[in-house]
C-alpha cells in the first residue's frame, strides 16, 4: 500500500509537471523501492510508447491493484489522470494509516502483558532472594 500510494504521489505530480508521459513512467519506475513495481513501470512505458493506454498497459502486468488500475482508467478517459492518481494516493495511505491503526491496537495490550510478566518475574525474583535470606537467618 505504501509503494503504491508513492508511486501515484510521484506520477502524479510529473504528469501534473508537464513531464511527458514516458519520462514519468521511467522516472516512477526509476524510485520505485519493489523489484515488481519497477518491471512492470518499465514494461508499462514501452508499451505507452507503442500506444497502448496507461490503465491497459499497467493492467498486463498483474502487479498493480485493481482499485488502482480502475482509477487510472477513469483518469484517462475524463482527461484528469493526475488529480485521480492524487486521489488513488489518498486511498491508498489512508488505508495504510488505518493498517497500522488496528497493529498497535493490538499491539499494546500484547505489551501490556508481556511487560506485566516481566515485572511479575522481577518481583519474585527479588521476593525469593528476601525470603532466602531470611531462612538462612533461622538455621
């Protein structure tokens, strides 16, 4: 989700630039962190080259989401390909805001317990030794 909302973020606003359409792809492609990602920009920008459209050619690859890919199409066909890439970027962080909104949720009361034991274990380490002593006091 990360990697996608970056690679709209950066399409987006080489398209809204005025950078031509191939040098965006190439460039997307270019800071693209997943191995997949970029393939796929590449492959996608040779066939826009030939004259396929955005959504067709990123559709081939099978890397992309389909919520993503449909977006684009809409994009293209109303003329507006970067405000939709902006807001598959919305999309797509608030998504991973809300991803790790529910991992911490559930998160903290795992750190809840594993340092309540932690704290048990201190306490009856330091309870033991108190009371070790104190036997050694009656022999």
């Amino acid at each position: 989700m990360a990697e996608t909302a970056k690679l709209a973020r950066t399409l987006s606003s080489l398209i809204s630039s005025g950078v031509p359409m191939l040098s965006a792809l190439r460039i997307t492609g270019g800071i693209a962190g997943n191995a997949g990602f970029a393939a796929s920009l590449s492959e996608s920008a040779e066939e826009v080259r030939e004259g396929r459209m955005l959504s067709q050619a990123l559709h081939k690859g099978d890397v992309f989401p389909s919520l993503m890919l449909r977006l684009i199409a809409i994009g293209e066909q109303t003329g507006r390909l970067a405000p939709m890439l902006r807001h598959v970027e919305k999309i797509y962080e608030s998504q991973l805001q809300r991803r790790i909104d529910q991992l911490l949720t559930l998160l903290t009361p795992a750190l809840t317990i594993m340092i309540g034991v932690m704290v048990g274990g201190l306490i009856i380490s330091v309870m033991s030794a108190i009371l070790s002593i104190n036997e050694l006091a009656f022999k």
